[in-house]
C-alpha cells in the first residue's frame, strides 16, 4: 500500500509570483536557478507576468528559498481558483502601477526643471560659495529622489553584485550612481576638478530614474490586458447550477455553487443559461451556442445522449442533464489550462533571446569601463566628464529591459488571438514550428469527412439471404466494434428496426475487418484483403466494388462459411467546408497529403473531390507514423491532423500535430494544438496566427535592440571625431523606456488580427 507520505512525491505544477526581476538576464538566472533544485524537472518563467510555471517533485518552500538565494523575492500562488489568482494578480498590478507613477512624477517633478534651466543657458557649474549650497540642496533632494523612486534599482544591484552576477538594475545603479557622485564631488570638493569638468548632472540622475520608472509603468498597464484571453475564458464559467435531487422522496430543484457539483449529479439548464458542468443530455432538446468554445457562430442542436460542455450557452429549450465532468475537469478548465500553459511557454527564439541576455549585461559593463578609460586617456579636456558621460549613457541605454518583454508578450497576445478562433496552442514550440509547416498531412475519416458515415448500398451476392436478414447479421458482428464505419451500419440497421442478430468469438482484424460466429457459422466482414486471406471467390463483384469506390464510398465484404454472401457500401460525407479550407492550405503553398486506411479507389475519388492531389492510401494504424517519418525524411516539415486512436503516433511523431476537437482525448493530448471547431480552416488560422506572433517576436526583438544597438556606439563617442556628437544619459534614458513601449505596444498589434476568410 502505498503510504501516506508518498503523496508529496507526485509531480505537480506550482505557479510561483516573482518579485524583482527586471529583465531577461534575471530570467535565465531564476530559471537555471529553480532547474537546478532536486526534483524540479522543468520551470519556465513568463517576465510579462513575472510569473514561474514549475512542474516536478519538490515543495514551495524549496523552491522559494532557491530563487532568494539569488536575490529576488517569490512567493506561492494560494489562489484557489483561476479566477482568484487573476484578481491578486491584477490587484497586485494596480499598486506597482501607482507607486511607479508616483516614483515618475516625483523624479520628473526635480528632472524636468532643471533640464529646462539647462537647456535655457543656465548654468550648470559650480563657481561661487552661493552655487555651491544650492546645488548642494538639490544634490541632497536628488538623493532623496534616488531613494524614493529608485531604490528598487539600487537593492536590486546589490542582490546581483552579492551573488556574483549582474542584470539590468546593475546598469542603471551604476550609470545613476556614477552621475550623482560626479555631481557631488563637483559640489563638495570641485578644485580637484579642471575648470572645464566642473559640469553638474542631477537632472540626469532624475529624469533616468523617472524616464525608466514610467517606461516600467507603462508596461505594467499594457501587460495587464495580455490576461483577456484568460479572463474571458473565466468568464464563461457559470457561478451556479441547478441541481435535481430526491429529497424525502420527492425531486426538488435548487441552486447551490458550482464548486459544490459532484459528478453524476443530474442539473437542469433553462433557456439563456450557460452550462455548468461538462455532462450527457439526458431529457429535452435544445439549440446550444458554442461559440464562445469552438468559434463556430451556428448553435448546434441537442437531444438526449448528445453532450454537452460546460460555459456553452443554452439558447431554447429545457435541459437536464448528467453531469460527466465538474471542477477542474471539465473541457472549459482543461482549456484554460491549456492556454496558461502556453502564453508561459518559450519558443525556441525566445529562449535565443534570454541566452543573448545573460552575455549581454557584463560586455556592456565592459565596454562602457573600456569607453570610460579612452576618453580619460585620450579624450579633449574636460576628459573626465566625457568619461562619465560615456560610461553613464552607454550603462543606461543598454539596458535590455524591453528584450525580457519581446517575447512573453507577443506570446502571450497571439495564444489568446488562438484561443478566440477555437485553436488551443499547447506550447511555444508548437507555435513558433506551426510558421515553418511546408507539408500537411490530413487523415480522411472525421478530419475531411464527418466522421459520421451511413450505408449508401447493399448488393446481395447469395439469393437465399434477405437484405434484412444481411444487415441484421452484419449490425451483430459489429455491435463489437468501436469504427466509424461499424457505428454506421449498426444505426443504420436500427434505423430500419433490425435487431442485431446474435454473434459469438468476436474478433477484429486491425486494418482489414471483423470475425464472428453465428448459429455455428463463421462470418467474417471487411475488407478484398480479408477475403483474400481466407481465399472466399469474390468473382464479378469485384467489379462492382471498384464503381462504388470510384464513387466514394468504401465497400466491404461479407462471407458467411466461407462463400461470399454480400457486398455493402458505406459513404462518409464531406464536411461542407473541407473543400474550401483545403484549397486555402494549398494557395498558401502547403504540401496537402491525405493520409487513410481506405483502398485506393475511395481514398482516390473522395481526394479529387476535396482537390487533393498526393494520397497514401491502405494504411494501417500502425504505419501512419511511419508516413509522417517518409515525408520528413523528404526535408518537409510535417503538420499531421487527425481525430482518432490510431492518429495518435503520427500525430506525436509530426513536427506540429493537430487534433480535431471533436475527436478522442487521446488525440487530442498527443497533439500540439487542438482545433475546438470540427472546420479545417483552423489549420490556417492557426499558422496564421503563428506566423503573425513569430513575425511580432522577431519585430520586438528588433524594437529591444535597435536603441541599444544603434545607441550605443554614439554614447561611446565613436562619431564624436566626426560629428561632435555624444549622447546625452536623458536621451539614453528616454531612448531605454521608448524601447519599452514600441515592444509593447507592437505585441498588442497581434490584438487586431483577423480571418482571412
């Protein structure tokens, strides 16, 4: 028996609040630093939220205690629902907001005033006894200033340095600190000072305090609508159900909290309700709007034994129903999962950027000490104050805060643009490959077709049985099987009220049929190979088999003590869009191949019916992998989608695997993204969407480094030989919070995304 203590042993996924990290450099060092705790098997931290995700066999406090160790703050989310968590979050959000933009107008309210009088000719020297206490005064108010508004920076920089690191409060610490203290000694002791460096720099101190402050700000106010995705999500969860419980011997309805709802209970749904809990029809018919879930604008009818899922809408009719799956099982939940489990996912360029990071902040540290001492050695007099100037504008505009936002928040945007067009993007990865997607295979049944197939023909082949007599034998010996194709036959002949007859030693036959007996004989139905196999004489019907798969349809055999007795038909029809979407994917300059277990014949007629060219046709379950690794070995970069059982191999062996929502939930979790509604264009939206966020990243990516980058050289003084020209730590300054702000703003582009067709 397994003991008590075990329990604490199960891999579990913690969600960890991190305080004071302040761009993507930390973010490496938090995740390396959690990775490497015993039993954490991955952590992946999401720096727009300032949130870990961490999945293994290891307590919070172990957690908490490795990410202090280096110098920030965690704590463990206690909320006890999604919806709770998003509330601390955004209360959280709320404060840091307004004591920053009580920190800018603070640091701005000295910087400003003193840029003006600067800018307006006056002086900023120190010359007379009188100058001296004045810029004394405010040098003692900027150190306030520093205090009140900037000194999350400074104890973050003493963190970094204490743990032998550096990040982007380094940067700022330094390039502030260097400034203030330049100014201080001009003030206190300005004769050790040519005459010329006695320049003051507080205004330059303030307003990069107040200029980075705002830029965080701003961020934080962006960053909190990154979470409407998830917050609508949560919105469709109903606050109620409606229960109905024999009480005393009589059935009572009353409301109680959704948190209450046990599985199997029996709820009831009255017109313009949501659905409580995921569950089984079991009285009424109605008309459900899934939309909200699937993006399908159409209701969709419900009568008993249909299912029905939890925040769907109820448009008409009374409902009760089963309930099959409450609390954090339900579809809803599951999706909410899904998508918070993607927006804290890195793609593969995302990660580029944190390793580029970690380098970046100690070569910057470098070049500007390296700038500093060329322009103390070799520079025009006043060397000095061009080496503070240097050494402080290249430590501020280098900052690469805005590199920790470029990607997490174009992630973040474009998985919630998934989520509103029904497609559940499971990871980074799979959105950052989806782009790449050069081939796409499609299986056949339930994915271009309904899935939902009938008997289209019945040709006797042995006069002595009646066609009732057929189907009834034929419905018994696939009452035991769980394909499409049997389903269809049994509803078809309890359609026409034939009772299934009774079958005995039921086999199936992977890929090729069934095998039963009945009244002592053997009966076998399914495919020519079968018949082959057990050498029955098919004769002229074959013929007859080849003009119904030329039509579509999928005819099979059936024996009966080894003489072939009929051939029966069925057609599953074509989704009413498949053809349209399927042409979509190809004007988009996908490889489309359908991938089926059918004969060549049908799979031939329904592919030139779709407009599918490339068909592999006669696989076995157990081969479709091996036709998604044929096609990969071919150089393609390979989307596989499906709905079914076997579809799983492949789909988990495809670069990118797609499942059909409607399908299994095996399916469904060997996928990498799942579309909610049964359409194939969701594939194309899909790749629409990854292409747009991989496009968004690269465009941030560029947005982060381009001031950095571009800046600077000019704030090392290469073109000043040529130009005069050297940057001003303000500008730096400003130019480090525009970076900012151009990420931002770019990432919520993604926002205005729409269909294509």
């Amino acid at each position: 028996m397994k003991r008590l203590s075990d329990s604490t042993q199960i891999p579990v996924r913690q969600e960890l609040i991190i305080d004071g990290a302040s761009c993507a450099s930390c973010v490496s060092k938090i995740e390396q630093a959690l990775r490497a705790v015993t039993g954490v098997e991955s952590a992946e931290m999401n720096f727009a939220l300032r949130t870990v995700i961490v999945t293994g066999k290891v307590d919070s406090p172990s957690l908490i205690k490795a990410v202090e160790a280096i110098g920030y703050g965690a704590k463990s989310s206690n909320a006890a629902s999604d919806d709770e968590l998003l509330d601390q979050k955004q209360i959280a959000d709320e404060k840091y907001y307004k004591q920053l933009m009580k920190q800018v107008w603070v640091a701005l309210g000295l910087g400003i005033p003193l840029m003006l009088y600067g800018l307006a000719g006056g002086p900023m020297t120190v010359v007379t006894l009188q100058e001296r206490m004045l810029w004394l005064a405010i040098g003692l108010i900027c150190a306030g200033i520093m205090y009140f508004a900037g000194k999350h920076f400074y104890i973050g920089a003493w963190k970094s340095f204490v743990n032998h690191s550096a990040n982007m409060d380094t940067l700022i610490a330094l390039g502030t600190g260097t400034a203030w203290l330049y100014s201080m000694v001009v003030v206190l002791a300005p004769t050790i000072l040519p005459e010329m460096a006695r320049h003051i720099y507080f205004e330059a101190t303030a307003m990069i305090i107040g200029l980075i402050n705002l830029g965080l700000a701003l961020e934080v106010k962006a960053r909190g609508r990154t979470s409407d995705a998830i917050k609508r999500l949560i919105g469709l969860q109903a606050k109620t159900a409606r229960i109905v419980r024999e009480v005393n011997g009589k059935s009572q309805e009353f409301d109680i909290a959704i948190e209450q709802v046990q599985r199997d209970d029996i709820v009831r749904v009255r017109p313009g309700e949501k659905i409580a809990v995921d569950g089984i029809v079991i009285q009424g018919t109605s008309h459900i709007d899934e939309s909200m879930l699937t993006g399908e604008p159409m209701p969709v009818a419900k009568a008993e034994h249909d299912t029905v899922a939890a925040g769907t809408l109820n448009k008409s009719g009374s409902l009760l129903y089963k309930a099959t799956h409450v609390g954090k099982d339900t579809a809803l939940a599951h999706i909410i999962n899904m998508v918070k489990q993607a927006q804290n996912s890195k793609p593969p360029i995302g990660r580029l950027a944190d390793t580029i990071s970690s380098y970046f902040v100690p070569s910057i540290m470098i070049i500007a000490i390296v700038s500093a001492l060329t322009w103390l050695n070799y520079g025009p007099e006043p060397s000095i104050a061009f080496a503070v100037i240097s050494a402080t504008t290249v430590l501020i505009i280098a900052c690469p805060c805005a590199l920790g936002l470029a990607t997490p928040m174009s992630v973040m945007v474009g998985v919630g643009k998934a989520a509103e067009f029904g497609i559940l993007i499971r990871n980074g990865a799979a959105l950052q490959t989806a782009s790449k997607v050069t081939a796409m295979v499609l299986d056949k049944t339930g994915t271009i077709t309904q899935g939902a197939p009938t008997v289209t023909d019945v040709v006797i082949a042995d006069a002595t049985y009646a066609e009732r007599e057929l189907l009834s034998l034929v419905a018994g010996i696939e009452s035991g099987s769980e394909h499409p194709l049997a389903q269809a036959i049994v509803d078809f002949s309890l359609q026409k009220n034939i009772a299934p007859a009774a079958v005995s030693e039921f086999e199936a036959i992977a890929g090729h049929g069934v095998s039963g007996v009945y009244q002592e004989q053997q009966v076998i139905f399914g495919n020519q190979a079968l018949m082959m196999q057990h050498n029955i004489a098919l004769n002229d019907f074959v013929a007859q088999a080849q003009k119904l798969a030329e039509q579509g349809k999928t005819p099979m055999y059936l024996a009966v003590d080894q003489k072939l007795t009929a051939v029966i038909a069925v057609a599953d029809a074509i989704k009413a869009d498949s053809i349209a979407a399927i042409k979509r994917l190809k004007a988009s300059g996908l490889r489309v191949v359908m991938l089926t277990g059918d004969n060549r014949a049908t799979a031939t007629a329904v592919a030139k019916k779709v407009g599918i060219n490339e068909v592999f046709s006669d696989v076995q379950p157990e081969d479709k992998a091996d036709k998604v690794a044929q096609l990969q070995a071919q150089g393609e970069i390979v989307a596989m989608t499906g709905d079914g059982i076997n579809d799983a191999p492949a789909l988990a062996l495809a670069n990118v695997g797609f499942a059909i929502g409607t399908g299994t939930d095996i399916a469904i979790e060997s996928a990498d993204i799942t579309l909610m509604r049964g359409s194939l264009h969701g594939l194309s939206d899909a790749i629409l969407v990854s292409k747009a966020t991989l496009a968004n990243i690269k465009q941030n990516l560029f947005g982060a480094f381009i001031y950095n980058v571009a800046g600077i050289p000019v704030a090392a003084g290469v073109l000043y030989p040529f130009y005069g020209l050297l940057l001003n730590p303000v500008v730096a300054g400003a130019a480090m919070a525009l970076s900012s702000l151009t990420v931002v703003s770019n990432a919520n582009r993604l926002r205005l995304l729409k269909h294509k067709y």
